[in-house]
C-alpha cells in the first residue's frame, strides 16, 4: 500500500516531513475487520517521517490513559485506535492532546462508526472546538471489491479458486477485508480437499472472529429486542422492516423499537436503502445456529407466510423456510412451483439443483414423487445433468406404484439423458425402446418421440435402416395427432437422419424448422433441430451453411434456456475451426471447454478430438494419443459415430507415423467394422484415407479395395463434399500404394490426377489442411514417377478408373511442395511442415560456388538442427524424427546433441524452455544433410 498517494493522506505525510506545517488530525473512520489497526500500523512506517516520535494508544484497554498533554515537543505522530472504546478519563486525555497539537505534528485517530456512544461524534459530546490552525480530515475505509477479493484468494490458495467461488466468497464476506482473510485461512487448512468451488465455500461455516462479534452484539441487546436479530437471521438476506417484523413475530410498535435498537448497537445494519439485516451477509448463519429450536421453527414459519405475499414470490426461499418449520405437504408444494417457474424461466440447473435435493429424501409420498420426477426429467433433458440426477431418475422408474405414462415419460427422458449428456448410447437406447412400448398405448404422441430419438445416427449401435424405420413410425403418429412440439420434435430428427446421410430434400426439412420459436416448447425442439443440423453440416463440409445454422441455433437455444444445446453446438464449432484452417488459439479453446465441462466429459467429446488432431499435426506425439482416446473419460464405442470415426481415422495416422503398420492395419479393421455396422458412410470422411492405407501397407490391397467400393457404393449420388473428397484422396492412396509395390510409373502419375481431384475439392469447402496433405502427395508422386522413368505400363483397376488431364511437372511438383510447406506452417501443422521441407530437400541440388564442406553457425542453431529440436521437443522419438526428415537416427542423435550444446541445455525438456531463443526454420534448408531414410508409405502419413 502506497500511503501517501491517497488525498486524507498525504497532508498526514507532508505534515511530519516539514516541522513547519501546520499540524494534521486525521480520523479513520470503519467497520469491524475493515483494516483500521492495519492502517495505523503502516502509517508508523510513513516515508520520510523517521525523525518523529510515535506514540500509540489503544482506548478501552483498562490502564488509562498515559498521561500525555499534548505539549509533547514536535514533530510527533500520534496514533490512536479503537476511540469508540475510550472511556470518559481518555476522552478528556484525548481532546487535550489533539487541540494541543504543535506544528510539524499529526494524528490519527481510529474508530467504528456504528459503536461509537454518541454517533457522529468520535470524541464525544459536547462537539468538540478544534484550533484554527489545525486540519482536520476524515478517511472512510471501505471494503475491498470483488477483484481484490480475488487477489487476496489467489495469494492465499495459490490460485485454486473458481471465479465462481471467488463470488460467493466476496458474497458471503461483503468485502470486509477481515472476515475474507479468515475465511481464505479457513479454506487453506482444508488443503487439498478444498477444489475451489462456491459450494465448499458456503459450507466453509462462519469464521470465529465474526462468529463472536455478531453473538456479542446479539447478547447485548435486551431479551425482548432478539427477535428482530433472529428475524434476519432466519431471513438471511436484507429485507423491508415491516417484513423484518413480521418475521419477529413482535407487534409494529415493539418490532420498530427492537430494530431501532438493533441498529443503535450494530446488531443489524441497512446495507441497502430501506432494508435491513447483516452487515456481513456469513453473519446470519452464526445467530441462526444460535436460536432454539422450536422458537427457529416458529420464525422460519412466519418467514414463508411473509415471503409468499410479496409479488413475485420467491417460490425457492418459501420452500426453503416451509421444509425448515417443519412443514411438510407445504413445503412439497412449494417446491414444484419453485422448480416449475425455474424451469418455464430457462434456468433449468436451478430447477434440478432443487428436485434433486427434493427427492433424494427419504421416506417422500409416492404421489409427491409422481409429480416432482417429471420436472426434473423435463429440465435434466434440456439443461446440463448431474450423475445424481440420473441415479433419482433410475431409481424412481423401478417403483412399480407410479402409474404408467408417468414411468414412461420418465423412461423416455433418462433415456434421452443416457443417451446424450451421458454419451452411454447402447444402453440410452434400450431405455428408450422400453418408453417406447410403454408409452405406445396411454401417450403415443410421447411414443413417438422415443421413436425419433431412437433413428440418430450419431448413436453408435442401430444400423441405418432401423434408425430410418423408427423415424417412419414417429412421423405416422404425429401427422395423427395435434401436438406441435411432438411434431417439431419428431421434425427435428427426421431432418438430422436426412442430413446426416445427405439424402434428397435434407435442406428442405433444415428450412422447415426456422421460425417454429413461437412456443417455448417448440423453440427448443427447433433450436434442437438447428444444432444438429449445423453438426452434421460441418461433418459433411458445408461449412458456410454451418456458420449459419450455427449462428441461429445458438441463439434460439439461449433464446429458449437449453444449455446442453448450447453446448453441443459449441463442440460443433471447434470441429468447423478445425476444417477451415482457425487453428490460431484452437489449442487453448479446447482445453478451455474441456476444463468448462469437466463434470460433464461426453459434452467436451469433439474438444478432445480436435485437440488430439492438433497434437498429431504439430508433433506432438505423446499428448496425440491421449487426447484422441479422451483421456478415459469416454469409451471409443460410446462416442458419435463420426467423431469414433474420425478419432480413429487420426489415430491410424499416428501408428502409421510411427512405422507400426500392423497395428494400424488393426485399428482400421475394427474401425471400419463399427462404421459399417451403422451404415452411415458419411460419416467415414476421416477414417477412409488412413483405414486404407494402413490395409494396404499391411499387405492386404483387396481389403483397401473393399473399403474403397462400399464407401463409393455407400455416398452414390448424395451431395456430401466432404466424403467426395475423402474417396478421391483413398483412391489416390490406394494407387500410389500399389504402384510403389509395382515400380509402375503411370499409375504413379495416376495417383497423382487422383491426389490433386480431392486438393480441389477440399480447397472448395475449404479444408485448407486436407488441401494440403493431398496436394502433397501428388507431389510426391510425380517425384518419385520422374525417378523411376523404367517402370512398366499401368494396369487397369475396376475401382480406380485413368484419371484424364495432365500431370505436374517435377518443376511444378517442387514448387506445389514448397506452397504445402507454406500451409503447414502457417496452420501451425510443425511436423507436416518439418516433412514436407524434408522431401524438399532431396530435391534441391547444392548451389554452385559453395565452398566444401558444411556452412559454419557457430554457436547458433542451423536450421536443420533447429527442426530437429524443435520436433524432438514436441515429443517424437530419434526414430521418428529420422522417418520425418529422411536422415537416420544417428545423424538425428547428433542435431540434437548439438542443439543441447548450443542452446546450454540439460535435458529434452529443458531444451523446450532455450528454443525460444532460437528462430525456427521457416525456409527450406540448403541441401541434404545426413543419410536418407526410406519412404514409408504413400499418404502423408510417415513420409
């Protein structure tokens, strides 16, 4: 704290530096635990006042005051505290010390407002005479706002607090700086169970320095005045007074006395105009464990009535105060009508929060339970779940005492809920099979939407056809039927399984789902409809119409208080990042949500995913894994179908990389078998490629040939980018493969037509890092065909028909590779660019005129040597960055011993910290250095 920058201050300062000023009273004026001690100890360190005296003073403390006069010689500081205190003997001692104040002199004079005997008047009455040439200032302290509140949990916790609990904590402290330093040393004891959340906050319990102030300014009042303490004790926040003394229970004339008293005495406050109660809201609960029973149960009673005739009612407190008097059926009440206006509000947590506390309570009426349960499955459906309220859902349908429709709603939302928030897809499905039946008969509109829920195809287990056959009974029973959410809702799945597999007229349904927001319930199934909509839209590469739906589906969720909606669409946008090429900040966004949905993991699936992608192309190997495989928080056959497909499809890739072709060969089959087994081949974009060229490097052409025909047989006409795209590319992979088997020159050209078909079609959509990869290869392919010029004449292939047009030159191959280069780096893709820049230098001659021998970089980094640590630093073995870079793991040991000894570094992980000295090779280095490694393989994946 810099003192003297304050305007009550810095007279203080000047005054003690200069002998000849003018003396200075300063009063500091606040309350309990608001630093007034802590103030007057700094100002006994005031810069550049050493030279004067201090006399410090604390009134009420028994002895006295010291005998001073105030004819002290000058300059002198006098610092005086707890003047509230101060009994008549200091008051007198006091007043003639601070009128006798000399020049050169000052004091400061410190107190509580709210206990001083005559308020306004620190020193008492008569209003004291202060001589002219003294100045007189008041400072005010104040309580800390919530970001100080959040320095001082920062410094005390070591950062680990939620911005949430670092609001409840300036909350439940109102700032004062004294109670938050007590209750953050609360909190640091409890280390490491404490996690930072708002809730381990509230149950922190009432730190014993307030505890005992608050009891002590109870206990003081007259046993007749309690009751209004008790009476906000019990209310817990400010109230109005004739609430406050309704409450009590004492009559408007003794009630008013009692709060006049109570404030007089600092046992109650107006902390807001007109409303009175704790100065410190963490007060309450400590004189309201103070209270008896019986005489609590009776103001916790009187509380609710009071409560119920304001407007509007606050349902949520009424309960609260209704279960606490004890008050069973009106606190059952109560609580629906709490829950239902939560609900019908958006603020569908709040509503769970409140059911599932409710029935979770042993020995609740069965009827009471028929009526709660279908809240909560309502709003756990649209809102963001917990695992207990999954554990009361399943729980309550096994009592065979509920009546029928009411168990199979119920089934139907923890089927839904199992099924999405959940991601236990198998076992949501079978849930929804039994609502299904058991709805068919007493609610079949409820039926059907069981039925819908039952065709999607992000679901892992149905096959297409079923999924198709479900969608066509929903549909039969709402076009029957009046109900226009059934009918939005069974809309919204009958336009997600047509977009899905890009069937005819799947935009048509998309359209018809825009402006069905009139109804609340409508509005939710539509901006339903309109997420997965904009999901499917990005799996499939429109991503212009996904930017849209995106953008629309968001806001009509929010709209209509639907977070998990909400958040589904978000996961949605880290894939659209991906595929067009926002990679700046992608790393972090993910981690962000992953982090934001941390009690809810199946939600953050498409963050895990994209984030795994990143590590692979950037080099960062070790993290790849663990992220494509979700950390554990999710099994692979609990996933969407595209995103097991895709998560799969990378993870072939980085045990293609890592030159373990048969495992790979593996992981494609059984891949490949799961996305067959639901038939939707849209959904195989990201898996094709890889799946066959991992078939095909393992020896087995005729499987990557199967691939290949039912992928094409499976997207037929349908208008689907981004699987056109993916079947050009494994075409390419799959010649290219067969042609390096053969030496055969043309078919090498002919993979390379194919390779540059699926670059323009993914520059189109755009997916600039498919783009990229592709271009790549038929690159590489006219490089190797212009070194292998005696290769025989290509064989013709049923799958793979002669692509016409002309082929790259080697000239244009090089410079196509040198734009591939350019792509990478600027994506952030290191370890495509670091490859890339390899091939190109098998390709660059040694410039004429360079003198023998390598060129000298003394101390700093080649840029060979630069990549390789670089790569090396991203997690990559010596061997797999040899296979990146075409040089053997001998020469790769020595550029990263060299890179170790330049930079100073003492470990791999040490030499991360140094490399940020050094500037990385964005250009292509000159000439070859070291011993070629052998290709691995065709498409991009360990060349």
């Amino acid at each position: 704290m810099n003192l003297t920058r304050g305007s009550a201050l810095r007279p203080l300062a000047r005054a003690l530096a200069d002998e000849r000023a003018e003396p200075v009273l300063l009063f500091v004026e606040g309350a309990a635990g608001e630093g007034k001690s802590h103030l007057l100890r700094a100002l006994a360190g005031l810069p550049g006042t050493a030279h004067a005296v201090r006399v410090r003073w604390g009134c009420g403390a028994g002895a006295g005051p010291p005998g001073e006069d105030g004819t002290r010689q000058a300059p002198t500081l006098w610092l005086v505290d707890d003047v509230h205190r101060a009994d008549e003997a200091e008051l007198r001692w006091l007043r003639r010390v601070l009128g006798g104040l000399e020049r050169g002199s000052a004091a400061a004079v410190a107190y509580r407002p709210e206990e001083l005997p005559v308020p306004g008047l620190p020193l008492g009455g008569p209003p004291m005479t202060y001589p002219s040439r003294l100045t007189v200032l008041r400072h005010r302290l104040a309580p800390w706002d919530e970001e100080r509140v959040h320095r001082a949990a920062e410094e005390a916790l070591d950062g680990g607090c939620t911005p949430e609990a670092v609001r409840r904590l300036y909350e439940l402290t109102a700032g004062v700086p004294q109670v938050v330093v007590d209750l953050l040393a609360v909190l640091r004891e409890r280390h490491p169970a404490f996690t930072g959340t708002a809730a381990e906050v509230e149950a922190a319990g009432v730190p014993t320095r307030l505890a005992e102030l608050v009891l002590s300014r109870t206990h003081a009042l007259s046993p007749e005045h309690r009751p209004v303490v008790w009476a906000a004790a019990v209310l817990g926040a400010p109230a109005p007074r004739d609430e406050l003394i309704a409450v009590s229970g004492l009559g408007a004339a003794a009630g008013t006395g009692a709060l006049l008293r109570a404030l007089e005495t600092a046992a109650l406050a107006e902390p807001a105009e007109g409303r009175y109660g704790f100065a410190v809201p963490l007060a309450a609960p400590a004189v309201r464990a103070s209270v008896p029973g019986p005489v609590r149960q009776d103001l916790h009673g009187r509380a609710a009535a009071a409560l119920r005739r304001g407007q509007p009612v606050p349902w949520g407190d009424v309960a609260a105060h209704h279960r606490a008097a004890g008050e069973t059926r009106r606190w059952l009440g109560a609580v629906e009508k709490a829950a239902a206006a939560a609900a019908g509000a958006g603020r569908h947590q709040e509503a769970i929060t409140l059911l599932e506390r409710t029935l979770a309570t042993p020995g609740l009426p069965p009827q009471s339970r028929a009526r709660l349960a279908p809240l909560l499955a309502r709003s756990a459906v649209t809102g963001l779940r917990s695992d207990q309220t999954v554990e009361v859902l399943a729980q309550i349908v096994r009592d065979a005492s509920l009546p029928p429709a009411i168990r199979g709603e119920l089934r139907l939302d923890l089927g839904l809920m199992l099924a999405n928030q959940m991601g236990r897809g198998p076992e949501g499905r079978q849930v929804l099979e039994t609502a299904a039946a058991e709805l068919c008969e007493v609610r079949p509109q409820l039926a059907a939407r069981a039925m819908a829920a039952l065709s999607s195809t992000f679901v892992p287990g149905n096959h297409i056809d079923a999924d198709r056959e479900w969608i066509a009974r929903a549909v039969t029973i709402t076009d029957a039927g009046d109900d226009e959410v059934m009918r939005t809702a069974v809309l919204a799945n009958r336009a997600d399984l047509a977009l899905s597999c890009a069937d005819p007229g799947a935009w048509d349904l998309v359209k018809e789902l825009s402006g069905r927001d009139t109804d609340p319930a409508c509005a939710r199934q539509a901006a339903r409809g309109l997420c997965n909509a904009a999901n499917s839209a990005v799996w499939l590469g429109f991503h212009d119409r996904a930017e849209d739906l995106l953008a629309e589906g968001l806001e009509l969720a929010a709209r209509s208080g639907a977070p998990y909606l909400e958040h589904t669409a978000l996961g949605a946008r880290l894939l659209q990042e991906w595929w067009t090429g926002r990679w700046q900040g992608l790393a972090e966004r993910c981690e962000d949500f992953v982090a934001a949905t941390a009690d809810m993991p199946f939600l953050a699936s498409d963050a895990y995913v994209v984030r795994g992608m990143l590590a692979l192309a950037q080099g960062d190997w070790g993290e790849a894994g663990p992220w494509l495989s979700q950390r554990g928080t999710t099994r692979a056959e609990n996933l969407p179908v595209p995103l097991a497909a895709t998560a799969a499809g990378a993870a072939i890739r980085l045990a293609l990389a890592r030159q373990e072709v048969e495992a790979a060969a593996e992981q494609a089959r059984a891949a490949w078998t799961a996305l067959a087994a639901k038939g939707v081949w849209t959904w195989g974009s990201e898996l094709l490629p890889w799946a066959v060229e991992a078939v095909a490097r393992a020896g087995d052409t005729a499987a990557a040939h199967t691939m290949a025909r039912a992928f094409s047989q499976g997207i037929d006409r349908r208008d689907a980018p981004a699987a056109r795209a993916a079947l050009s590319w494994s075409r390419a992979v799959l010649t290219e493969t067969e042609a390096l088997a053969g030496h055969e020159r043309d078919r090498l050209l002919r993979a390379a037509e194919l390779y540059r078909e699926a670059a323009a079609a993914y520059a189109v959509m755009p997916h600039p890092y498919s783009r990229a990869l592709t271009a790549e290869g038929a690159a590489r392919c006219v490089l190797v065909a212009a070194a292998d010029a005696d290769s025989g004449p290509a064989e013709e292939d049923e799958d793979i028909p002669a692509p016409p047009g002309p082929v790259l030159s080697t000239l244009s191959a090089v410079a196509e590779l040198e734009t591939c280069a350019r792509s990478f780096t600027e994506l952030g893709a290191v370890w495509d660019a670091a490859r890339v820049r390899a091939l190109l230098r098998t390709q660059r001659p040694v410039k004429k005129g360079r003198p023998p021998g390598r060129p000298s970089h003394a101390d700093e980094l080649s840029p060979r040597e630069a990549e390789v640590a670089q790569l090396a630093v991203s997690g990559l073995t010596n061997r797999e960055i040899a296979a990146t870079l075409h040089l053997s793991p001998r020469t790769v040991e020595q550029h990263i011993a060299r890179a170790m000894r330049k930079t100073g570094a003492l470990s791999r992980r040490d030499l991360a910290h140094r490399l940020a000295t050094a500037r990385p090779p964005h250009t292509c280095a000159p000439g070859p250095e070291g011993t070629a490694a052998t290709s691995t393989g065709p498409g991009g994946a360990g060349t």
